[in-house]
C-alpha cells in the first residue's frame, strides 16, 4: 500500500498520531483509554490504529528499551554501498530482527543502520558475514555517550 499524506487523514486520525506520541497509556485497554478521549470506542480505535499503520503513517506502536541496561550491546553502522545495490544491502541488514534502524543518507557512507544483540560476537558475526557477501566495508562506531532526543511530530489537524 503506498504512503500517503497528512491531507488523506481526517481530523481523529490526526488526533490518534498526536495522542500516541506522547500520551500513550500504559493500562491493560491502551487504545479503550485513547479511544475515550477522543469520543471513540475501542474497537474503532484500534482499526483506526491498525489502518494509519496500513497506510505507513505508524511503523510501530512499542516502547523504547534501555539496551544497555538489559546487557545488550549497541552499535551504529556506516555503509559505503554501491548505489545500484543500496536496496538489495538494506534488505538483507533488515532482515536481521536485532537491527532497529536502517536508513539511506546523502554522503560517502549511504547506508547507516544501528544493531543491538546480547554479544558483541553476534554483532561482529552479522556484520562480517555482510561485508563477506556484499564485498563492503562497514563502518563500526562503538556508543560511547548516550543522547536521547525527544522527537515529536505535530499533526495539524486543520
């Protein structure tokens, strides 16, 4: 399904994206008590939900876990990939379940994606096999300061 626009959501799907962003409860019925707020039930909620996500408005609706202090180990990656292969590279890093993020940028290294496992030897071992497989080198930059930013991205819901 193609991605689409904030003019094809209505006035409560806009709402729903503000609301979740921030305000998400942390109860047994979340989208009950989100689906209150905004004057719906809770079945109408969630398809509300389960269709933004449809349409890729919402990747996922999960927390954000301290790794670290589970005793897993995070690294953040650089690719230099040959453009005619950028995809074919981002498919096969994000088939790995403990890759996070994996996204294009402008620059010499194009290709960046962050994987978190329990041991350094799975990262490395990942890695390896990728640049064994692609015929790339991939850029290692090791966390050694932790910055957390909240993100917030107002829907105007005019």
């Amino acid at each position: 399904m193609s991605k689409g626009s904030a003019r094809e959501m209505d006035v409560i799907d806009k709402r729903i994206l503000n609301m979740l962003q921030e305000e998400f409860p942390l109860t047994e019925r979340p989208f009950e008590a989100v689906g209150a707020k905004i004057g719906l039930t809770e079945e109408e909620t969630r398809k509300r939900v389960m269709g933004l996500k449809d349409r890729g408005y919402i990747r996922r609706v999960g927390p954000v876990i301290d790794a670290g202090r589970l005793g897993y180990t995070s690294l953040l990656c650089g690719i230099a990939a040959p453009p005619d292969r950028l995809e074919e590279i981002s498919r096969a890093v994000s088939k790995e379940p403990g890759v996070t993020h994996n996204y294009e940028r402008e620059g010499e290294l194009n290709l960046w994606f962050t994987v978190t496992m329990e041991r350094e030897e799975d990262i490395e071992r990942f890695l390896s096999t990728l640049e064994e497989i692609f015929s790339v080198t991939i850029h290692r930059f090791p966390e050694k300061r932790t910055f957390k930013i909240r993100t917030r991205f107002t829907v105007p819901e005019d």
